[in-house]
C-alpha cells in the first residue's frame, strides 16, 4: 500500500466516524421530537376532552337556567294575580270606605 492510499484510507475512515457520530446525534434528536410529537397528541386529546366537558357543562347549565327561568316567570306571573287581587280587593275596600264616608257626610 502506498502513502497516499493509506492517507485517503484514514481521510475516508475518519469522515465515515464523523457521519456516524451525526448520524448518531440525528436519531437522537429525532427520537426527542417524536416524544415530543407524542406528548402534544396527548396534550392535544386531553385539551378535546376537556372541551368536550366544557360543552356539556355549558348545556347543563343553559338548561338549569331555562328551567329557573321558567320557574322564576311563573312565580312572577302567581305574584302578579295575587297583587291584582289584592289590588282589586283594596280598592272595592276604598270604594266602601269612601261611600261609608259620603253617607256619613249627608
């Protein structure tokens, strides 16, 4: 072997260390990202389920409070008979009153 094979031999070798050394550090990274890439899917499935839950809360709660509205609506439109009962009552009580007052007047 000459001289200058054995050197382009040892160039190549080295640079064939080098690539695998890269190569090595590559798969590294790549094995990182992936992990990576696993860890925001998950990320990403727990985000959609608790969406998911939110909506479902978000309906409880928009029919609790249509049902509380309708209960509240009732009570309103009971108070508001009750108050015109009442109203109508006072004021056949006034009507008596200020009759009484006029024939005591006479």
């Amino acid at each position: 072997m000459s001289p200058i094979t054995l050197a382009i031999e040892i160039v190549l070798a080295v640079m064939l260390a080098a690539c695998l050394f890269f190569f090595w550090r590559l798969d590294q990274k790549l094995q990182a990202l992936r992990s990576g890439q696993d860890g925001a899917l998950r990320a990403a499935a727990e985000l959609a389920q608790a969406t998911a839950q939110a909506e479902a809360a978000v309906r409880a709660m928009r029919s609790t409070a249509q049902d509380a509205g309708r209960d509240l609506q009732a009570r309103i439109n009971d108070a508001r008979a009750t108050a015109d009962r009442l109203g109508l009552g006072a004021g056949r009580m006034r009507s008596s009153a200020d009759a009484g007052a006029v024939r005591g007047r006479m």
